[in-house]
C-alpha cells in the first residue's frame, strides 16, 4: 500500500479525537446501520475494520471474507464472543480486542448501581423532578447503607478486582468466585473465595463481572435466586445472558430479593416491560465503559493494532493467529478473556 491510504471500515461512531487521528491515517468508510449482508460486502472492500460487539460474524461469514483484501477486525471491545475466531483464523484474518482499559470505568459504574439502588436515587429524582414534593420527612425513601454489607462478586478478574479496591473504603466483607482461587486477590483485599451456591446464599450484594459464552449462559437461574436473600441485591455490569431474566423478573416480584442493578440485559437492547415498571430497578443502557477516556484509549488500540497489521506486523491484542496457528490461538483467547 506504499503511497495509498489503507480502507477501513468503522461500524459505528467512536470517540471523536480518536476519530480524527483514524481519519489523518486512512481512508475511513464510516456506516453505522449495515445489515448483516451488507456488512460483509463492505468488509470485502477495505484493508481493515473496527467492529463492535453487536456486529456478529459466524463461520460462514468469514468463509465469505477468506481471500479478500481484508486484514484486521479491531474489536472496539474486550469480548470477543460476537466472532468465530477459529473461522477468522482459517481466513487469515486477524482479530484484536481491547483489554486493560475498560476496568476502571466499569468497575465505577458498578459500585455507582450499588449505591443508587441501595441509596433509592432514581426514586428521588422521580420524587424531586414530579413537583409534588413537599420537603424532608423522616421516613421518605428510607434506603441502606453500604457499609459493612457482605459483597459477593463472581467473576473477580480486571474488573471484579478493580471493584474491590473501589469498595475497600466501605468496610465491606469481600466474597468471591472464579474458575479457581486468586491467592494474590484474596492477600490483597482480604476476600473469600465461595462456590457460587454459597456466595449466593451469603452475599448482601452479588455483583456479576462475567464474560459471554455457555459457561455462563444463565449462572443466575430461578435456583440460585432462590438462594439469596431476601434483602440481597443483585448487579450486573457484565453480560446480559448470565442472568435469567425472566427468573429474575419473578424473583423480584415475589420479593424473593429485594431490588436489581443492571446495565446489560438478556435481549439486549430489550428490556422487558417488568424490570422497566419495577421502583427497585435501577437500569442503564450499557454505560459500563462509557467514559470519554475509556472509548478514546478503546479506538486508539483498534487504531494501533490495524497499524501494526497493515505494516506487516503482528498486533498486540491478538486474540487469535491466522491459519496453521488457530488452534493454539483459540486455547489462549478461553483462558485470556474469561472472567474478565
């Protein structure tokens, strides 16, 4: 490509400053609406993509893509369940996330669904914002306190341990479960590790910080709600298919825990009309990584490992290796985004 702009496709908008320096570096196609279809036509036309996790290409997709000009797919994410990586490897595509950055904000966002739900804000700005308040009283919108509550957090990997040290100045008894125990975690903070039916039955709040994926299809099913209790809250920053949401809709009606904090959904962008009439649900439209900062350093790796592609080098978040080596690539990726 000496003396051209390489072509890149980016699915939709990102951040703006990251967006410019894209824009110095290479020809941009910038449609935000393709279908599926049309997807893979404009893959087939440029040297590199920035995809998102809503833009899902299977294994027949990329058999579409095998021998095209096309490169590099930057994920503008750290899952990458939304793609075939095995498929993109026999292509001889390369996949890229974005991990590392997305901890900090995720985390914040968390700990802030814990304490407007525990804390009743969304009531109180209902309240303040209806023009029927008529000032303090004792007993208004009584909520809980933070402090001293037994956290349970499945999934303790960046973001379940960023979180932890957010929450440390609350006093809390720290929980945890993952794939195995983190001794290194549990020196650090103090946490215990618990098999998910026990944390479930012990924690005051259960904050879920899981990746996509069967495994935790429905970790959060109408049997582990059964076991928590019955003033627990449940938060969910991570994927919206670890939790039953239909469980979780009957759970809360029968105050079988007392309220939900949730910011990814089942059928995302669905929400069910059950948990958007509920007063202790607390829902946000997938904000986990939306800080200015976070989505300027998510593009700029997609911008960073497109480059290294495209010069004929291999891109430092690699999430798979193109062709002989796609078997060893999809062993690294399970162990490398799980529990994120």
């Amino acid at each position: 490509m000496t003396g051209l702009k390489p072509r890149i496709l980016i699915s939709q908008q990102i951040e703006a400053d990251a967006l410019e320096q894209f824009e110095a570096y290479a020809d941009l196609v910038l449609e935000y609406s393709l279908s599926r279809s049309e997807l893979i036509e404009r893959l087939k036309q440029v040297d590199a993509a920035v995809l998102m996790l809503t833009n899902r290409l299977d294994s027949k997709a990329f058999e579409q893509l095998q021998d095209t000009r096309l490169q590099i797919i930057a994920n503008h994410a750290v899952g990458v369940d939304n793609l075939d990586l095995k498929a993109a490897s026999q292509a001889n595509i390369w996949l890229t996330n974005t991990p590392d950055v997305l901890s900090d904000a995720t985390a914040e966002l968390a700990l802030t669904l814990m304490l407007t739900l525990l804390r009743r804000v969304d009531e109180g700005q209902t309240l303040a914002r209806s023009g029927h308040w008529h000032g303090w009283e004792p007993t208004q919108l009584l909520g809980h306190s933070l402090i001293g509550k037994t956290l349970g957090i499945i999934g303790a990997g960046r973001i379940g341990q960023r979180l932890a040290d957010l929450a440390s100045g609350f006093k809390l008894n720290l929980l945890y479960h993952n794939r195995q125990p983190d001794f290194a975690f549990e020196t650090r903070s103090g946490a215990q590790y618990c098999d998910l039916d026990q944390i479930c039955r012990q924690s005051d709040i259960l904050t879920l910080h899981l990746p996509g994926g069967a495994e935790t299809q429905h970790i959060i099913n109408a049997e582990r709600l059964a076991l928590m209790k019955p003033q627990a809250i449940l938060i969910n920053t991570g994927r919206g298919n670890s939790i039953d949401q239909a469980a979780l809709t009957d759970a809360l009606i029968q105050a079988k825990i007392a309220g939900a904090a949730l910011d990814v959904f089942e059928f995302e962008p669905e929400i069910s009309k059950g948990l958007r009439e509920m007063t202790n649900v607390v829902l946000t439209p997938h904000l986990g990584s939306a800080t200015v900062q976070t989505r300027h350093q998510m593009a700029m790796i997609c911008l960073q490992n497109i480059q290294a592609v495209l010069t004929g080098h291999q891109p430092l978040q690699a999430v798979n290796f193109p062709n002989q080596r796609a078997v060893k690539a999809i062993t690294m990726v399970s162990s490398r985004v799980s529990y994120d």
